[in-house]
C-alpha cells in the first residue's frame, strides 16, 4: 500500500474511506490495517482529511474509549507498538492523524486573543478576529554519533534505561542550525569538542511532535564529562564490543548501524 498525503483529499457522504480512530494517542488498527468505513455525516463533521491510501480517502477523528475498554478491545495499538508492527504506509497515515488531530484539538483558539480559530484551506488555522494564524508543530531534535579515528564511538546511558546506551540528543534552539545544534550538545552532555558534521538521515518521531535529525561528527578533543543532569553514564565503545542499543525502528538504532557499516562516511 502507499499512503499519498493531502489536506484537501475529496469525499463525501456515502464514500468508501479508510478510518483512522485516534484516542489518548492509541491507534485502532485491527489486525494492523486501516478499517473501511461508509463516511456518514456525522463522521465527516468529525474527521479531517488527511490524504489517499491507494486511490481511498483517508480521513482521521477522535474516538473515545476509557483505558478499561481499550484493554478488552482488539486492535487498539500505542504508537510503539504501531511502530514496531505495521508497514510504513499504515505508520506514516496514522503519526499524521495523531498530530493533525492533537493540533486541531490544542489550536481551537487564538492564543493572542482567545477568538475561535477558524481552518486555513491547508494545516493551518486563523483568528477569525486579529488574523493570527499558525500551523501544526514540528519541533526538531539531533541525534549525534560521535566517532573517533580508532572506529570507536561515544555512546551514552541515561536513568531507567536499564543496560541499553545510544548517542546524545537534543532540541535545536532558536536561531541555531543542526549543525551548531550538533556541536554544542557534544559538549554540553559529555565535554567534548567535535566537528565535520554529516547528514546522515531523519525521521518523524511523534511523541509528541519531533522531527529527528542525524549526524555523523568527528572526536576533535577533550575527555568525557557527563552532564550529570541529563545523563547517567557515557564512554567509548569499539564496533565489535557495543552494548544493548535502541530498537531497530529507532533513528538512533539506524545512525549506530550506519556507522557500523560505513566505517568511512564522507
């Protein structure tokens, strides 16, 4: 299956679509496929539109189910879970939904001056009053993997995970590019100076709204100093003695691996 997105998708009542129910960030997904639905009017004032799934409308709304329910009902996944088990089409059209829905509910009005907001013919929503408008969230985070000339990396542990390590992370700042996002986060979390960053790859990480970003940067000095704040442990591992990393579908899990098999990245 692909998953096109489309904000202005067209269906109407009595369409085929596939629906995505979304409560408390739970995805009902029997079986890891999107259900179809007849679309009735009371399901389009509802739902928005989000894009096509092979030719299908597909459309998102709230379904609430107490925890209690979600528990004795089949289908309902977290959005690990859904991560972890479903195809990529069914991962993208369902993170959308999540976050086009969470930003629908949290921009109902202006925060300059509390009017209602009304729907931009795209994502957005304006103030029917002062003309404010605004658009759904992407807040970006950099992973950063450290690499030294004796194909060693720099991986840290933080509080509650256990034995698994994985390379630092943080927010972008305003008015900061990734790269200097890269740089200084090396040094805030473990003290050390480093350079020539490269892009290596991202990926959406909803939770609640990230768009993470990963680098490759070069050790250039200094020792491991742990930002004790933010870390637990940190220390050099060689490519044949890593520890308990992050999942497969992790971005984290994907920048290690990389490295693991591009011993020389440009």
């Amino acid at each position: 299956m692909t998953f096109r997105r489309n904000s202005q998708c067209h269906y109407s009542e009595g369409s085929e679509v596939f629906y995505i129910a979304v409560d408390n960030r739970r995805i009902l997904l029997p079986d890891c496929k999107l259900p179809i639905k007849t679309a009735t009017a009371e399901l389009i004032d509802d739902s928005i539109g989000i894009g096509e799934m092979d030719g299908i409308p597909v459309i998102a709304g709230t379904q609430r189910v107490g925890v209690s329910d979600q528990g004795e009902a089949t289908g309902w996944l977290s959005l690990r879970d859904l991560l972890a088990q479903c195809e990529s089409a069914i991962i993208e059209a369902s993170i959308l939904a999540v976050q086009r829905l969470e930003f629908r509910d949290t921009s109902r009005y202006c925060t300059r001056c509390a009017t209602p907001m009304e729907a931009l013919s795209d994502t957005g929503v304006r103030c029917r009053m002062c003309g404010h408008a605004t658009y759904p969230h992407v807040t970006p985070a950099v992973l950063v993997l450290i690499e030294n000339d004796n194909r060693q990396t720099l991986l840290a542990q933080k509080d509650g995970w256990g034995k698994r390590y994985s390379v630092i992370a943080g927010f972008v700042e305003p008015g900061e590019s990734l790269e200097q996002c890269c740089i200084r986060e090396a040094y805030e979390e473990v003290g050390v100076r480093v350079s020539d960053v490269r892009y290596v790859g991202s990926q959406p990480w909803p939770f609640p709204h990230q768009l993470m970003v990963a680098f490759r940067v070069r050790w250039g000095s200094g020792e491991i100093e742990c930002d004790r704040d933010e870390l637990a442990d940190a220390r050099w591992f060689s490519v044949d003695r890593l520890p308990e990393l992050p999942p497969a579908i992790a971005l984290s899990r994907m920048l290690i691996q990389h490295w693991v098999d591009i011993p020389s990245y440009p």
